[in-house]
C-alpha cells in the first residue's frame, strides 16, 4: 500500500484525537457548583406560591433546582439542621453567583420575604 493515504490517514486521526482532547480540557475549565440556602418557612402558602417562580428563574439561568427546599432536613452532626434547605446545581460557582445578583432573583424579594426567611446561601464548588 502507497505511504501517502496512510500518513493522511494519521493526520486526519492526530487531528480528530487533538480536538477531542482539547474539548474535553475546555470542558473542564468550569467546575459544577451548588448553590445551598439554609432556610426557614414563615408562610407555608406563599412558599408554596413563591417556589414554582423561584425554579422558574433558576432554570431560566440555566440551573437545576433538585428540589429541596420543603424536604426533611435530618442533623447527624454539630447543631442542629436548619428547617429547610435548598440546592440548586450550577455549571459553574460564577454562573450561580450571578443568578443570585440577577434582577430575576431581585424581582422574587417579595415574594420570597413573605414566604421565607433566609438563614444563610452559600455556594460551593466541586473538587477537581
């Protein structure tokens, strides 16, 4: 067989191997997050209300709420659990961190205020 098609051959595959590679890298260089909010319900019917329009916006933001905010929350260690926690999953920390200081998530305040009370939000990145 002519030596040709066999290194065009190789090149075209080096090539395919390369950009594989390179979009694996790149797909890497953003580390999901989690966005956790420690909460406490004050009115179970705007919560109920308030929620819907809440997860509406995150996925607007292209996050995933995993539904957590009127689950059990069970202390195992150190003192006790907040009520309710919400989680929600990022793409990256700073795609949640601009959600939160979004006018979508600013135009929920109200709402939010009679339905909740926020102990605490924090978001934490993945490990590499």
């Amino acid at each position: 067989m002519n030596t040709k098609p066999k290194i065009v051959l190789a090149i075209i595959a080096g090539i395919a191997i390369g950009s594989a590679a390179t979009h694996g890298l790149h797909a890497q260089a953003k580390l999901k997050a989690y966005s956790i909010g420690e909460l406490e319900t004050l009115d179970p019917t705007a919560q109920a209300a308030y929620l819907p329009a809440a997860r509406k916006a995150i996925e607007a933001a292209n996050g995933r709420a995993l539904r957590t905010a009127a689950g059990r929350v069970i202390s195992i260690d150190g003192p006790p659990a907040p009520k309710n926690v919400a989680i929600v999953e990022w793409d990256s920390a700073d795609d949640a961190v601009a959600f939160y200081k979004s006018k979508a998530w600013g135009d929920l305040d109200s709402q939010r205020d009679k339905a909740q009370k926020t102990i605490r939000r924090y978001v934490v990145e993945v490990e590499r």
